[in-house]
C-alpha cells in the first residue's frame, strides 16, 4: 500500500498541534501577527508547505517544511 500523504493522517495532525503550540503566530507571507480567530476566517491560523506538496510529496508532513499563515496569504 502506497504512504498515504494528507491533511486527514495522524502525523499531519500532530504535526499542526506541535506547530500550533510552539511556533510564533506570525504569518510567513506578510509578517503580520495571526489573530485566534475561527476557520473559515481568511485571517485564521493555517500551516503553510514552504515546498509545495506537488513538488516535493514526501515532505508533506515534515517539520522542515511548514511554517504559519493567514489562510488569506
């Protein structure tokens, strides 16, 4: 069976709560601070691959690769 990659993994889901809880809430794309607002707000917190996943899929869930945005940047 083929590694599955995806917001929907356990990995990925850790990966965002240990990001959530130790990276600055500061968005990567603008530099402004992210606010604790509810999705779908565009101005909530979202993990953003720096690599996009369709380049590089093995690095979907890798610490090395995601930092926080404004789901809107």
């Amino acid at each position: 069976m083929a590694q599955r990659h995806g917001r929907n993994t356990a990995a990925w889901k850790a990966l965002v709560k240990h990001c959530r809880a130790h990276m600055p809430w500061l968005c990567h794309l603008c530099g402004a601070v992210i606010t604790s607002v509810p999705y779908p707000d565009p101005w909530c917190w979202t993990l953003d691959h720096v690599i996009p996943l369709a380049e590089a899929p093995d690095m979907g869930e890798s610490l090395h690769n995601v930092k926080p945005a404004h789901l809107i940047c």
